[in-house]
C-alpha cells in the first residue's frame, strides 16, 4: 500500500524461495499520487516478531530489523535488496548470514539456541562446494557450531545475530578449526583435522561465513603426480596420482608446522624434499626458515638428468600481518607436443650425432593402403611396384650400431647428455598411443560421420631450463642430424625447425679429398607455441607440427613428387598427408599428377 487513503492493501504469503508478481491496477491519478507519495510494502516474519514497512520507491540495499513481540525475544534481521530490471521493481528478501564450504569435504553446520526464548535448532548438511543460507529465525536465536565428521568434535560457537569484529575494530574474524579424532578419546595419537573459519561482512548487510582448507597442493603438470607430505604429525600420502588440474587438499598439519613435500612423476624417482613450510619460531640463520622453489626430480634411466619442477608457494592473507590457508602449485614452464606423428628427439644440451635415434615404422593400416593403390592407377601404370607409391625413405631406416631404439637400448650415463629427462618415459608413452606412426601415411578427413571419433591426445614432455644453462633446444629425426639450436625465451618460440639427413660420402674430388654431400631428406616442421588456459596458464606449449601438408578435396586420386625425384607418391579423393622433401639438394618444388577414372588413360601433370 501507499501513504494515500483511497489505496486499498494487497496482501500476499511468499513462500521460501518463490516469487510473487504484484499487479496495481490503477488509473492516470492514482498513479501520479503514488509517484508523489512514498511507497511501503509491510513485511511480516513468523508469528514472533512485529511488522516492518520497506520502501520500495527507493533503490538499493536496506538491513530490516524485525523487533520481538515478546521482552525477552531477540530481535531478527533481515536484507532487503530493490533493484529495477526492465521497468519492473523486484524487492528481493534474503537472510542476512551465508556459509560457504571452499573445501572438498563435507560438513555438517549444527544451529545451536543461545537460551534467549525456548526454541528449536536445527543441524544442516553443507556439500563441497556448496553454500547455505541460514534461515532467519536460526539467525535471531542460534549460534553456529561446524563439524567435518561424526568422528570429530564441534567448533566454537559463532554469533550470527551481528557483524564480526576483531580486536582492531575490523569487520572481520579469522578463526581455526581444529579437532582431534574421538575413537580413541582425544589421545595424543589421534588424527587431526584442521581447517580456517573466515567470518567477514564485506558491506555492513551480509556476514559470509567461509570455509577453506589449511593447504592446497595443485598439479599444474602435463602428468599424473604422486605426492607425499611430512610434517610434526608424521608422514601422509596421497592414495593416489593426482591427475593434472586436480588438487590435494591437506587438513593434517598445523600452519605453524615445518612441513616437506616428495613428489614423483612416470619414469622418475622420488624427488628430493622441498620445505613448502617453515616453522615461525626457527632460530634465524638455522636455515629453517628458507622455503624451496623448486623440486629436483632424477630420471629412472638416467639419474644424471633432473627436472626442476617449481614450486609457486603463496598464503591467502584476510588482511596484512594475518595469514591464512596455504596454496601450492607445481609447474613446468615450457611443455613439448609432438603433433608430427613422427618419432622425435630432443636435447638441451651438446647433442651427439649418432645418438637418440628411433626407428620410424609404418602402422598395420599401411598395408591396406598399398592394396588400393592398384584401384587408383590407370592401366598403364598397373605393373609399377605398388610400394613405390609410398613415401618411403631409404635412409630412415636403422643402419648397423649407429642408430638407436630407445624402446631396447639402455641409455648409460656417457649417453645422458643427448637426452633429456623423462624422454625415454616420453617416447614410450608415444608408441602406446600410436601417435608417431602416422606421419608419412594420408590419412581420410575427418567427415561430419567421423567428427565424434575421439583421436589419441599426443603425450606431452615437460622442460626445464636450470639458471646455469643456455636456453636452446635441439630436434632429430631417426636418421637425420640434430636441428639448429631453436632459442627459447619466456614466451617461447617460433619458426621453421629443419632436420636433414646425415652427411654421406659420395667419392672423392681431385687432390684427394673427401667430398661429403647432404643428399638425402629434408624434413620441415613448424613450431608455435600455445599458451593454455585454466589451471595450466603458468605453462608456454611449444608445438611441433608437419610444414606441408596436402589435402585432396577433389574425387581423382593425386600423384605427387619432389621435382627432380623419382619417388612418387598417392593421396586418395578425401584424405591428406603430411609432405616431405625427399632430396634436400633439389628444387624444393613440388609437382603432381592428376589421374582420371581407373579404367582410362588420360592424365593431367603439372
């Protein structure tokens, strides 16, 4: 209703959680008069409390303040928020007090009566990552006390009825849960569970009451971590790998503890310990007080190579001087991905020639490929070896000791610095994905029958550059000499990465001398990095793709060929294929051949 006498009052019962639309029907005067007058709409909460009137010709936030009925009843409160959406008025009635649970364990928030008037509590189940907001007749007469478990005591009391403040003055309190395992009555063996208690009123109308976890560990790697913790309370282990994005949330440890952290990753041993935590009463100069950067982890085939895993350590602070929980994370600044679908090596140090090779070798679906290339030629070139139409490489095939399987042969210590670590984990990881055997085969487009198909996610080999070392990087191809070293920065690299086949001697010049000439492949890959988002986004993605690759969208089978060179090779109507130069020294030009029909003779060559 209005201030004006001739308005007559509509009432209305809004059940928890609904909506209720009002529509005043009123003429042109009755409308000006209720511009003119201020506009009030009485609210009633239960059947303890008095009325209160809410003006909603304003906008904003309003705290309702509902007085007792009874002398001895405490008063309930309430926030009114009005706001304007789309030329109607929404007054929307919420309770003045949320508990939040920041953590991924349950809790159980039990509403206790204070002992003002005889009233009943109430016991809430909180899920994690869930909110509740406490109703408002819990609010006027009850006090919060939170619980993780039935095994584990109640909190303190907190009040809900007014703002916290602290001893400053500040809206805000910082509190610890801390309990000890009932089974054994609280012994000095018992299991603990900790948690901070963060009660705050950001506006003067809202108490948040939030509830967050003492540490958090992050896996921000490409690869499952195992992890392991040690503090005064003994030593605790995940159950299990914690997959990349996921998190550890630790609620064992006090946060006055020094507390160390193992962690290991597939084809590496336990890493060293890192103090993530340190304890505030330690002698200055001990050493106690340093906290560590980085994890070295050794790899399992070579314990000479270590990856440096770092270590981002923060504490959410409520305000300056008081600390809270603890996060942690573990990245690596730069990622590997191998999208050539050949078998590649890497180094970052003095690579060797002769080392870190692999066998590149077809797939099963090769065969089924040179059945059908009989279907795509014409008749006059039905007695030409089928295999020839293949890109087949004669130089990439394992010649005597100087090539190497990293799949058979150990790598021993004099090798280590041709690779890096966690590599050989790396390479074997590719070949069970099958994703390095398709990098010289055409392969079908992907058609709107086929899009659903999901194809194998390529591994990913993390690096690491130690402040000692230069930032370069090199690549092989089985076969081929190591690239020119590729500089990596902060943000990563990019460009044309080159890998030519080895140098051959091919005779001798005049005066005697050796004349060594680079006949062979030339093989060219295109690097770009990629800067993920979401929990990743510490990390730059140096991606390797093929430079070259043909697409037949047309429905004639394609000859295709190196100018200069005698080996051809097919692409079918639908499909693609990675392309390669076969002679390094040629004319890097290409040229095809355009078939008709089988059955036919004509063709077309550019």
């Amino acid at each position: 209703s209005a201030d004006a006498a001739d308005m007559h009052p509509i009432r209305c019962e809004v059940e928890a959680g609904m909506t209720e639309p009002l529509d005043v029907k009123s003429t042109r005067q009755t409308q000006r008069k209720r511009l003119a007058q201020a506009q009030r709409v009485k609210v009633t909460i239960g059947d303890a409390w008095q009325p209160q009137a809410i003006r909603i010709d304003r906008v904003g936030i309003q705290s309702l303040v509902f007085r007792p009925l009874l002398q001895d009843g405490n008063p309930c409160k309430a926030v009114c928020h009005v706001r304007l959406v789309e030329g109607a008025k929404h007054v929307v009635l919420h309770s003045s007090v949320r508990v939040s649970n920041r953590c991924k364990h349950p809790f159980s928030l039990l509403l206790e009566p204070d002992g003002s008037v005889p009233h009943e509590g109430g016991l809430f189940d909180l899920a994690p990552g869930a909110s509740l907001s406490v109703p408002v007749v819990h609010v006027a007469h009850c006090c919060l006390r939170i619980q993780p478990s039935d095994k584990h005591q109640f909190s303190l009391p907190i009040e809900l009825r007014r703002p916290p403040v602290d001893a400053q003055g500040r809206p805000s309190r910082v509190m610890l849960y801390d309990s000890a395992d009932s089974d054994d009555g609280g012994g000095g063996g018992a299991a603990r569970f900790r948690a901070w208690i963060v009660v705050s009123s950001p506006d003067g109308f809202h108490i948040t009451i939030k509830i967050t976890p003492v540490c958090t560990i992050c896996n921000e790697l490409a690869m499952p971590v195992r992890m392991k913790i040690r503090h005064a309370g003994g030593e605790e282990e995940y159950p299990a790998a914690i997959e990349p994005g996921a998190t550890w949330e630790v609620h064992s440890f006090h946060p006055n503890d020094s507390v160390f952290l193992w962690a290991k990753l597939p084809g590496f041993h336990w890493s060293k310990r890192a103090r993530i935590q340190n304890d505030p009463k330690a002698p200055s100069g001990s050493g106690q007080e340093e906290l560590h950067s980085e994890l070295d982890c050794s790899d399992e085939q070579a314990p000479t190579l270590s990856l440096h895993v770092a270590i981002n350590n923060f504490v959410v602070r409520e305000r300056a001087g008081e600390k809270r929980d603890r996060r942690i994370t573990l990245s690596c600044p730069f990622w590997i991905k191998n999208l050539t679908g050949l078998p590649l090596s890497f180094c970052t140090g003095s690579p060797k020639r002769e080392n870190a090779d692999r066998a590149v070798t077809l797939p099963p679906q090769a065969s089924r490929m040179l059945e059908r290339v009989q279907e795509g030629l014409p008749p006059s070139a039905r007695n030409i070896d089928p295999s020839s139409y293949l890109p087949s490489l004669p130089s990439m095939t394992p010649r005597g000791n100087t090539m190497r399987d990293l799949h058979n042969v150990e790598v021993a210590d004099s090798d280590a610095a041709s690779y890096m670590p966690g590599q050989q984990a790396f390479q074997r990881e590719e070949s069970k994905r099958g994703t390095v055997s398709d990098g010289l085969i055409e392969r079908p487009l992907r058609t709107g029958a086929t899009m659903d198909e999901e194809e194998p996610e390529p591994p990913v080999l993390m690096l690491a550059f130690p402040s000692a070392r230069k930032r370069v990087l090199f690549v092989k191809l089985a076969g081929s000499q190591w690239s020119h070293p590729i500089p990596i920065n902060e943000s990563g690299a990019s460009g044309l990465v080159e890998a030519s086949s080895e140098p051959q001697d091919m005779g001798r010049e005049q005066g005697g001398r050796a004349r060594r000439t680079h006949k062979g492949f030339l093989f060219h890959f295109s690097l770009t990095t990629l800067t993920r988002a979401g929990p990743h986004f510490k990390s730059e993605v140096l991606v390797l793709r093929p430079r070259y690759v043909i697409v037949n969208l047309l429905s004639e089978t394609i000859h295709y060929r190196q100018v200069d060179t005698h080996a051809i090779s097919i692409v079918r109507p639908r499909h693609k294929v990675n392309f390669h130069w076969a002679e390094g020294e040629s004319p890097l030009e290409l040229c095809i051949r355009l078939l008709s029909e089988a059955g036919s003779s004509d063709q077309l060559e550019s």
